[in-house]
C-alpha cells in the first residue's frame, strides 16, 4: 500500500499524488471527508447530455416505459 506525507503550503495543507496514478493536471474534483477520516476524491463529470436537442436520446425502450400500464394486480403461480 502507498503512503503520502502531507506538507503545509501557505494556509493549505497538500497531499502528493504520485504519478502512477494517471491523476491529471487541472482536473476539478468534489472533496468529501468521512466520519472515520477517509478522504475520497470524486472527479466532476461533464454533462454529456447539456446541449442535447429534445428527444435525441430517446429509443424504442423509452416509448416501451412511457407506453407500460398494468393489466391485473395478481400474479400467475402456473
């Protein structure tokens, strides 16, 4: 298992990531800190669908859920 050591900067306390870790440079990540003092990074996803036209998404399983409707409330034991 890895260890880093952190180091203070100014105001801030930094942690290294080593280079083996493909973390890139410039990335934006959401920080979060658990109770137990886990620290976990999630990288900031872009929103591939902000600029999609209405209905460009939409696919034969769409129109199979918009279209479901339920046709008795027993279940079949046969």
């Amino acid at each position: 298992m890895d260890t880093v050591r952190t180091s203070k900067q100014g105001n801030a306390v930094m942690v290294t990531l080593a280079s083996k870790f493909e973390v890139p440079e410039g990335k934006t990540y959401y920080i979060s800190k658990a109770d137990d003092g886990t620290i976990s990074l999630i990288p900031k996803i872009v929103d591939y669908f902000v600029s999609a036209q209405p209905g460009e998404y939409v696919d034969e399983e769409d129109d199979m859920a918009r279209n479901f409707s339920i046709s008795d409330t027993l279940l079949d034991d046969e």
